[in-house]
C-alpha cells in the first residue's frame, strides 16, 4: 500500500471509489426489479437511474481527487471503531428487551466516550438529551408505537 501515490490514497479518492462501488451495486440490485424502458417504466427503473447517478458522482470525486494533492489518509484510532461497533452490537442486543430510552443511553454514552476528549458523564447527558428528543419527536408528536422502556 506504500507504493501507491499518494493522489491515490487520499481521503478524497478513497470517498470517491466507494460512492461509485455503493452505487454500482445500488444499480445492479435493482435490475432484479426490471427496469424497463423511458416510456415503460418497470418497478427498478428509479432505483436503476439513482445507482448510476451516484456511481457517476462518485468517479467524478474519484478523478478531481486525482487531479489534486489532497490529505492523506491516516491510520484509524482503532479505540473509536471498537466502541462504536460495541455500540452497534449493544444496540441489537438491549433494544428488544430494554426498550428505546435505556438503550438510546447506554449506545450514546458509548459512542460518546469512543473520542478521548469526551467524559462519561458528557455521554450520558447528551444520549439523555437525545433520548428525550428521540421519545418527543417519534413517540408524542408522531404517535409511534415505540416501546419505551421495555420489559421491566
């Protein structure tokens, strides 16, 4: 990987390959939709005609990456990844029975401590704002049926 130059490895062209690889697979999980044509529109024709946009989008961030220098991709804190794929799994693992509020906490106080610069008790108070935000835009304005506070 030291090889390449350093155009290629660049946070820019890096984002640009991978807009074009999720688009391309966005347009080729479509076809099983069938496409057809301008005038006879099948069920995957939008999704089809979003997949190519974006994979044409991400070749042009991909090629004006090319052009210019830009920053050179650092090696990841390997701590902000563990705890944010810990949240993830949390997350699977307390939502059914928890409900939302206990594991919207636990997730962002986790997520939250993943930067260094951030307390536990940083965390906790802003999973707890976004808990309380979470339960008054989806559950009392919206009227979804969310399990709050699980099986307690």
């Amino acid at each position: 990987m030291a090889d390449l130059p350093i155009k290629f490895l660049s946070r820019d062209s890096i984002a640009g390959l991978g807009i074009a690889i999720v688009g391309a697979g966005f347009s080729l999980a479509s076809m099983r939709y069938g496409v057809g044509s301008l005038t006879t529109m099948g069920a995957g024709f939008f999704p089809f005609a979003v997949g190519v946009v974006t994979t044409l989008i991400g070749l042009a961030v991909f090629g004006n990456a090319l052009r210019e220098t830009g920053e050179a991709i650092e090696r990841p804190e390997l701590r902000s990844v563990l705890f944010v794929a810990a949240s993830v799994v949390i997350f699977a693992l307390m939502i059914d029975k928890a409900g939302m509020v206990p594991t919207i906490l636990v997730c962002g106080t986790v997520c939250a401590i993943a930067d260094r610069q951030n307390s536990v008790l940083q965390g906790a108070l802003l999973s707890a704002g976004l808990a309380a935000g979470i339960w008054l835009v989806f559950v009392k304005l919206l009227g979804m049926p969310i399990p709050v506070l699980g099986e307690l």
